[in-house]
C-alpha cells in the first residue's frame, strides 16, 4: 500500500489516473481491469465529502492497469480551503478487498489574478 500526496486548487476540477504497476513484472497490473475500485475523501472527523467507484462510473478505466476520477469544481466546493482532506481507495477482486492507496489532498487556495 502506498501514501499519496494529491494536491488540487480551488475553483477547479479534480481529476487524477493512476496506474497500477505488477512489482514482480514492471507492468500494468491488469486484474485491475476487473475489480470494482472505489475512492473516498473523508474530513478529519473521517466523515466522507467525496466518493467514487467503477460500480457508479465515477472511476473510469482508460488503459490496462489505469484507472482514473474526475470530480467537477462543483463536487469541490464543498470543501474548506486550507483544509487538507484523507483519502482511501480500494479494489476487490474476486471477493478480497485489498487498499491500493491512502494518502492526502490538499485543497489549496486557487485564487491567482493575471498581471
């Protein structure tokens, strides 16, 4: 399992792909392809603000072994600037439910005025 730093601006979409890599083989992990994938952004209360997964087709696979979310500026204002948010996501395969990831996302200030 690995801990990701994800950082995004405010006013904007989120969107992300990851790719999933077989150690033993250095190439894309394809049973991916198959599992039901889901992400959640929780508070620090560990209330979930965001949620994702293949089932709903928030989580779209564009390649073998990728996977990758979208969530639009909108879904995002909802969160607190400044705040940094916990972030899980998993995938079961054939009945076993194993963590790819947990991390952060930093929700930045995104404002910027062109000079």
């Amino acid at each position: 399992m690995y801990d990701i730093k994800f950082a995004t601006p405010s006013g904007a979409d989120w969107a992300e792909i990851i790719e999933i890599i077989d150690d033993d083989t250095n190439l894309p992990l394809t049973q991916i392809d198959d599992a039901l994938i889901e992400l959640q952004v929780q508070d620090r209360c560990n209330a979930p603000v965001l949620n994702a997964s293949t089932e709903d087709g928030t989580i779209t696979r564009p390649a073998p072994g990728k996977f990758q979310w979208l969530f639009s500026k909108e879904q995002m204002s909802g969160l607190c600037i400044g705040t940094t948010y916990r972030v899980g996501c998993r995938a079961t395969i054939d009945g076993k439910t194993t963590m790819l990831f947990t991390g952060d996302l930093a929700y930045i200030d995104g404002e910027f005025t062109w000079c």
